[in-house]
C-alpha cells in the first residue's frame, strides 16, 4: 500500500549518519492528498490500500512533515466523491469517523512538536543541528500551516497564539523584515531560513517566497476570522501590523523580477532545487486568494507553468528531474499534478 520511503541523496547526510531519520510516510500521504484533491474516490482500493498502510505504520509520523503531509490527506477524505460518481455538484466537506479522530491526533502532535515559532523536521527527542540552519524553516512550516489551515476548515482549531507565532516567523523570513518601515514599491522576497550561511537557503528564493505569501494569507484568514484584511490586527498585534501590511506585494515583485516559468528561481544548480515544489508553493499561494490574478506582472502564470510542465513530462507519464530526495519521480509528479488541477482552491472561501 506505499509509494516508499522518503530517502535524502545528500542534502544534510552529514549531519544525519550517526541518526539516520526514516521517513516511511511522506511519499504516500503526498500521493494519496493528490489523488483526492484530483477527484479519486476514497473507495478506490488504491486509496484504501494507502490509507490502511499508514494507519498501520504511521499513524503519527516520525516528523512533522510527514505528519502535515499524512494530516492533509486524511483531510482531503472530507471532500472525497463516490465511486463511479461524476457529479459535479459541490458539497459541504464532512469529516467522518476514524478520518476525524486521526486528524485531531495529528494536530495535536503537530502543535505540540512546534519550536518557538514554527517547524523543522521536530523528531521527538532530536535537537536539529545549528550546522542546518536551526529548528524552524519556511517550507517545512508552510506545509504544516497548510495541513492546520485545511483542519481549521473542518472545525479542528489550533490556538491563536500559534498563528500569532507562525505570522511572526513567516514575517522574519522576509528581506528587509528589520526595518521600521519598508519601501512597498522595493522587490522583498522570503528566505528559507534568513540569514542561513549557505547563499541560497539564506537568501531569498522563489519557493521560500511563495512559501512566505501563502503563510501570511494563511494565518490573516484565521487571526481576521475570514476577513482578511491586515488592518483587523493592528489593535491586536500592532508590533507586526507593518510588517503584515507590507509584506506581499513586495513579495510578489521580487517574483515578478525574477520570473521563471520552472527553474525555482535563486536556487543554485545541483541539491536542493525543487523545481516542482516551487510550483505548486505558488499554486498555494495565489489560489487561497478567492480570485486570484490571472497574470503576475507581464505574465500569465499559470499558462505558462502548465505550458512548462506539459512539455516535460515523460511519455510514461511521470515528471522527474534530479533531486536531493527519492522517490523523485513521485514527489514531482505529485506537485506537478497539484499545479495543473490547482488543488488549493476553495480551501478559503469567498465571504
């Protein structure tokens, strides 16, 4: 019933040898999230052969990746359709049954295995290496912020004071996040991890700046109840309020800047690129906005991304390219699956 194990091909095996990390949930909790959010029925004994793999292996995964990446598939079951149906209607998402009492096991492990601010890899019982950046990341929590984003929308709530926490961080990660008062009009993207030593995880990116935009309207929609106009913080967190208030547009003008239609954009060639992740972090970011832009600056994004991808794709039907993590065939195709069909959408309403 898996896909396999997530396997790091040099990335931070350095820092790993003496305590190796298993990851045996990632792959299939990210394949059966796209197949839901693809419209597979969850009675489909692919999927059901999935599911009862990590209940039984990895109910509460070793990190907090997978265990966001395992909380957003079980959410997606809510909005699962029949088998044989091709009903188009639209329906309110129900959680069910064990699907909910997992789900609340995993928010509960994800938030209670959150650092200061956010999240990394958090196994119980590690420490993660200063010599990799430190216990927090922007993509890791952008993950985890999307799987407690989709449980918000089910009525299972985390505490605002960790979205509090989640904005700060997020809003950390940003050029320029220092100053009082920063020029809106200056291209600001987001960083991995700010200040990193390593020039392209310190600096920013185009996924850790995707990553960064979808967080902030991630935690606005929450900490506004669905509002999500920054000014519904400025009484309550008038520390942050500038920073929120001028955070993405500049965000999305360091994109625009440094478009690319694939390449992950101020990413170095070699480890750690992640084309495809980069594109569906975009994806997430522009489609939790109700109606999204249809053109970034001169560009129609998501024509030219489908357009990019289609072309790449193997005749077997798989994506691929190589990265620092295997199965790389699955992680690509299912980020580029989740790009083309814009999984992300309706995940917030429109009021």
């Amino acid at each position: 019933g898996s896909w396999g194990d997530l396997e790091d091909r040099g990335a931070y095996t350095q820092f790993h040898q003496a305590e190796p990390v298993r990851q045996g949930a990632g792959p299939t909790a990210l394949v059966l999230y796209t197949l839901l959010r693809s419209g597979q029925s969850l009675q489909d004994p692919v999927l059901k052969r999935g599911f009862a793999y990590l209940h039984q292996h990895h109910r509460i995964p070793a990190t907090s990746m997978e265990r966001a990446m395992t909380l957003l598939a079980v959410l997606a079951t809510a909005e699962a359709r029949p088998l044989g149906s091709t009903s188009r209607t639209r329906r309110k998402p129900k959680l069910h049954g064990r699907y909910r009492i997992w789900a609340v096991e995993l928010v509960g492990h994800l938030v209670e295995r959150r650092t200061a601010r956010g999240w990394r890899y958090n196994v119980k019982n590690r420490v993660e290496s200063l010599q990799i950046g430190g216990p927090e990341d922007i993509v890791s929590t952008h993950l985890v912020g999307l799987a407690l984003l989709s449980a918000h929308r089910l009525g299972i709530k985390t505490e605002r004071s960790v979205w509090d926490d989640l904005l700060g961080f997020t809003l950390d990660q940003q050029e320029g996040s220092t100053l009082y008062r920063p020029d809106p009009r200056k291209p600001r993207g987001f960083a991995y991890i700010q200040g990193h030593p390593v020039a392209d995880e310190g600096l920013p990116t185009g996924g850790a700046t995707a990553c960064g935009i979808a967080l902030v309207r991630m935690a606005l929609h929450v900490l506004t109840n669905g509002d999500g106009r920054p000014e519904l913080l400025k009484e309550r967190l008038p520390r942050i309020y500038e920073q929120v208030r001028t955070s993405i547009d500049p965000a999305y003008l360091w994109l625009a800047e440094h478009w690319s239609a694939y390449a992950n954009p101020g990413k170095r060639k070699g480890q750690k690129v992640q084309h495809h992740h980069w594109l569906w972090a975009f994806e997430t970011a522009q489609d939790l906005v109700p109606a999204p832009e249809a053109k970034l600056g001169e560009h129609a994004w998501y024509a030219e991304i489908a357009k990019e991808l289609i072309n790449r794709q193997h005749e077997d039907g798989r994506w691929h390219v190589q990265g620092s993590w295997e199965p790389a065939d699955v992680l690509d195709t299912c980020f580029a699956v989740l790009f083309l069909k814009r999984a992300t959408r309706g995940l917030i309403a429109a009021r």
